[in-house]
C-alpha cells in the first residue's frame, strides 16, 4: 500500500466529518511541529505567526478536496472512472456537477482571505520589529515554545470547525437547500465582511500611528484617534465578529435537515441540532475566549497598564472607551 492509501484508509470513518476533520487536525499538527523545531533551535519566534497562516491555508484546502481525493481513490481502486476535480468557478456560479456548493468555496475562500491578510501583516510587523514581547519568556525554553506551537494548532484546529464540518459533507446534500442566499447566509456574510474590515482598518491605523510615530510626527505614547477612540482593541473585535460570521453561515447548513444527515445526525432531534451549533459556535467562542482573557486583551492592557497606569490621559481613555465592543 501507498503511503497514500494507507494515510486514506487510516483516516476513513462512518461520519464523513470525522473523516474530514481528523486529517485536518493532525495536518495542523504536523505542519506547526516542523516549524517549530528549526524554530526551538533558533530561537526564534520570526515564523511563528506566518506558519499559523500557512496552516489555516493548508488545513482549509485540504477539508475542500479530501472528499474528491477520497472519490478519486475509490474509483480507482474499483477499476472505474474517476470523478473530475470540483470547479470553484463553476460552484460559485451554481452549476449542476461542479463537485462543490457555493457556501462552501466561499467560507474557504473568507478563511484563506483572512489569514493571507493577517499572516502577511504580523510577518511584515516582525521582520520590521526583530522579535515579539509575547515570546521573551519562552523563546530559551523548548518545552515552552513547542507548546506555543501546538497551542497555535490547536488555535487553527478549533477556529476552522465549522468550516472542515460543512467540506465534510457530500455535494448532493446541498441539492435539498435553497440554492439562493438564505437568511443565515446574508448574516454570517454582513458580519465576515464587517468584522474583516473594522480588523484591516484598526491594523492600518495602528500601524501609520506607529509610523508616524518614528518619524516624530508626534509624541503621542497610545493610540486614542479613529476606530481606537470607539474601542480599545477594535482589531480584536473585528477578528471575533468576522469568525461569527463564518460560524453564522455553516450553522444555516449544519443545522438543516441535509446538514444533519451529512454529519450523521439525522434522527437525533434536537440534540443533533445542539451538536451542530456547538461545532459552529465553538469557532468565535474559542477565538473570544483567546482574546479576552489569554493573549489578547490581558498582555496588551497589562503591558500599557504597567506604563501608564498613573497618568490621568490613560485613566481617562481606559474609563471613556470600551475595552472590546464599541461604542457609538
């Protein structure tokens, strides 16, 4: 047998979810401990933020043409005719036998677009700064920084569940959906798009005050000006809404009848639609969870609380401005 093979009949099981979704984890696994050797030995955290991009990348492509590359296997195995590759062009334009549905082409596509523009922007942001105040004091501990590398899989693993669960299931079960822009669909799309921009416009405007900053155009020491005056962390919030949205669209499909047989949930009732929204919402709710109360918002607020605590302009901006949703 191929490694292949052997790799397929491996991670083969009665749910096509959960053939879909083990794959998908132990690639994210994978990809994050090769980097994290040469990283642990380098002592370097330059890549760190780039390979969690490459691996919501890798781990996003893989769920969409795993099914295929499953069909593919089979026919060939049988001796029969293999299936053609899915047409993403052809999905999005709703053609009969495009090997893929619409929605799914674009939750991966709001995945990859999202995490090219972000794994783009940190990398750029530590290539210019030489290292990252997150890793000071764990970059000289292997056991450490190893598990900030399978923390980051483990990150890619449970953000990416609503979409590896609606990849999972087989084109033909979206032919009981309406093949038109449903309710859930227009939401979770409004708030991806939303969330996605309040996260690029907060980035950029952080970024040119940093800027400006080097070049003396001010002696400001925090940022209180544009969407920074509605919001202490509006980059954090647009991440947490865009990821609503994503989960908003897959919980529309998971939820219906069709969705709960591809995940083999039919006849379940309600506990199988509970099941369904539990594997959509834990997306934004790990993502939130992150932010607020582990690397987001506490390192950030500890780190200017620490100095700038005492000066009224600060005490001022902490009371006026909310710390995650904005104000109006």
């Amino acid at each position: 047998m191929t490694v292949l093979s052997t790799l397929l009949h491996a991670t083969t099981f009665s749910r096509p979810f959960l053939s879909t979704l083990v794959p998908s984890i132990a690639l994210a696994y994978t990809l994050q401990a090769g980097v994290a050797v040469p990283s642990i030995i380098a002592q370097s955290e330059r890549f760190y933020d780039l390979s969690g991009s490459l691996t919501y990348l890798s781990c996003t492509a893989l769920s969409l043409y795993l099914p295929t590359i499953r069909a593919r296997y089979a026919a060939a195995a049988a001796g029969a005719i293999k299936p053609a590759w899915p047409s993403i062009l052809g999905a999005l334009r709703g053609v009969n036998g495009a090997g893929l549905n619409w929605r799914q082409v674009v939750l991966s596509a709001a995945v990859s677009v999202w995490a090219t523009r972000l794994g783009t922007y940190l990398f750029q942001r530590i290539s210019a700064d030489g290292s990252d105040s997150r890793f000071d004091d764990i970059r000289q501990s292997p056991p450490k920084f190893l598990g900030a590398f399978f923390a980051q899989a483990t990150w890619v693993s449970l953000c990416l569940m609503p979409v590896l669960a609606i990849n999972s299931l087989p084109v033909s079960l979206f032919a009981s959906l309406p093949a038109a822009v449903g309710i859930t669909d227009l939401i979770g799309i409004l708030l991806y798009v939303g969330g996605l921009s309040f996260e690029v416009v907060a980035d950029r405007q952080k970024n040119g005050w940093v800027q400006e900053k080097k070049e003396k155009k001010h002696d400001e020491d925090f940022l209180t000006r544009g969407l920074w005056s509605k919001s202490r962390h509006p980059n954090y919030f647009g991440e947490a809404t865009l990821w609503t949205g994503i989960a908003t669209v897959a919980g529309g499909v998971l939820m219906s009848g069709p969705g709960q047989v591809g995940m083999g949930l039919a006849g379940w009732g309600v506990l199988g639609r509970v099941i369904a929204a539990g594997v959509c919402g834990v997306s934004p709710a790990f993502v939130s969870f992150l932010l607020l109360k582990v690397s987001g918002v506490p390192m950030s607020e500890g780190k200017y609380d620490k100095r700038y605590g005492d000066r009224e302009d600060y005490k001022k901006w902490k009371r006026e401005t909310p710390m995650f949703i904005p104000k109006l």
